[in-house]
C-alpha cells in the first residue's frame, strides 16, 4: 500500500475527509511500473471500467503479464486485436476466460456483474460488418449492459431496416456498423428519438478509401443525435454506449 493511500484511509477512518474527497484523492494514484508498461490499476475509479489492453503490436508475453495484473487487481479483463495464441495461455490460469475470434477479443470476469437499465442495440449494414459488431457486442457486455443484434439491414435493401421499427424503439442506445458509404446511420437516427452512435468499417471497393468514405457521411449526417467514432472502433462505440447507459 503506496503512502498516499495509507494517509488517505487514514484521514477518512479519522472524519478529517468525506468518502467523496477520499475518492477524489484515490483517482490520482499511481500506476504499476512492469517495466514495458506502466498498468493504470485506478482506471475503474476513475472511469468506471478497467485499463483495456489493445492486443494489436504487443507480444504475447507482455500482453498476458499485463492482463494478470489487471485480472488480481480488478477481477475483470478486456483485450482487443489479439490472438488465440494469448487466449491458449491464458485459459491455463483462467479456465473461465472467452475468446471471440471473428472480432480478435478477449475477456473474462470473475464475478458476474448487475446489468444495466438501458438496452443497447448493435446494428450492422452488411454481414461483412459482423467482427466489428462483435467487438462491440463483447464489450458491451463485459461492461454488464443488455445487448441486443440486427445484422444485415443495410441501405441496399432498404426495406429490412423500415421493417424492424420495433426493435429501434425498444432500445436506448443504438450503435450503427456500416462501411460502404455508411448511409445507414443517418437513416436509423431519423426514425428514432435516441441516441446513435456511428461506426464506420474499412468495408467497401476502392472508392470508399479503406473506411474514410462512410466516416465523412457519418461525420456529414444530416440527422441530428449521431455521434462518430474510428474506422472500425466497435470497442470505442461500446464503451461510449455503456457510459450513456450507465
């Protein structure tokens, strides 16, 4: 136990600090220094979720002793972009750990967590969107928020999404994937009074530059209540979702 922490306890056990001041002090505490990373063990009190692990250009070593000290620290863990190569060695010391390898993520929770009021509806344009809206999905629910999927509803045929108003207004929060030109968002936050949050996907020919083409008519939508993430950010969408939601 760091000294700042001590003194923190021991302020508040005193009546010399409120329980929110306490908090307030404990937000700023210190990392934990592996050398090759420094593991952020107070994000969850501060943002109300655990430090996440971006797979993606780490090695596997690395990768499993950081996920080790976020599970003994906070008993939750979400890795994304990573491989069955990580997921193989982690099970051997947490058999209840999950991979999703369409969407390339990782994640366990020791203890089984309270869902959330809201419910959040993850739609996709295209089949070809799904590794995203899983990435999402898996988020989501770690992050202990009720789920609900509509693949395959895309513009193209537009009469699939007009068809499934229902299952629109029955959502809180709705997370639209679509590459292409990534009309689909715009169209589904101008049948619905609630948020929308807007991902674009690399999918698409040439035209659509690898994502940039439906990023700049999410960006450009011309209903109101659309909210942008990355190209390809199911994770980012997810968790921006699960803090409306909480």
């Amino acid at each position: 136990m760091s000294v700042r922490i001590a003194k923190t306890l021991k302020a508040y056990k005193a009546g010399n600090i409120t329980m929110d001041k306490a908090l307030h002090a404990l937000k700023g505490l210190p990392y934990e220094d592996l050398g090759f990373a420094r593991v952020d063990h107070h994000r969850s009190l501060r943002r109300g979720f655990p430090e996440v692990i971006f797979g993606k250009g780490k090695t596997a070593a690395h990768t499993i002793k950081i996920a080790r000290r976020i599970i003994s620290h906070d008993g939750i863990l979400l890795i994304t972009r990573t491989t069955r190569e990580v997921y193989d060695k982690l099970k051997k010391s947490y058999p209840g750990v999950r991979f999703n390898e369409r969407a390339g993520i990782i994640s366990y929770r020791k203890r089984a967590s309270a869902l959330k009021n809201g419910k959040v509806l993850v739609i996709t344009a295209g089949t070809a969107d799904l590794p995203v809206a899983e990435e999402a999905r898996v988020t989501l629910e770690i992050m202990g928020n009720r789920v609900e999927m509509l693949y395959d509803v895309g513009v193209a045929g537009i009469h699939r999404i007009l068809s499934k108003k229902k299952e629109l207004d029955s959502a809180d929060i709705i997370i639209v994937i679509a590459g292409m030109e990534g009309a689909l968002a715009s169209v589904v936050s101008g049948l619905v009074s609630k948020p929308v949050i807007a991902v674009p996907t690399s999918v698409g020919y040439g035209a659509s530059f690898g994502g940039i083409a439906p990023l700049l008519t999410m960006m450009n939508s011309c209903s109101p209540g659309v909210a942008v993430v990355n190209i390809d950010n199911g994770f980012g969408a997810a968790y921006f979702a699960g803090m409306i939601n909480k």
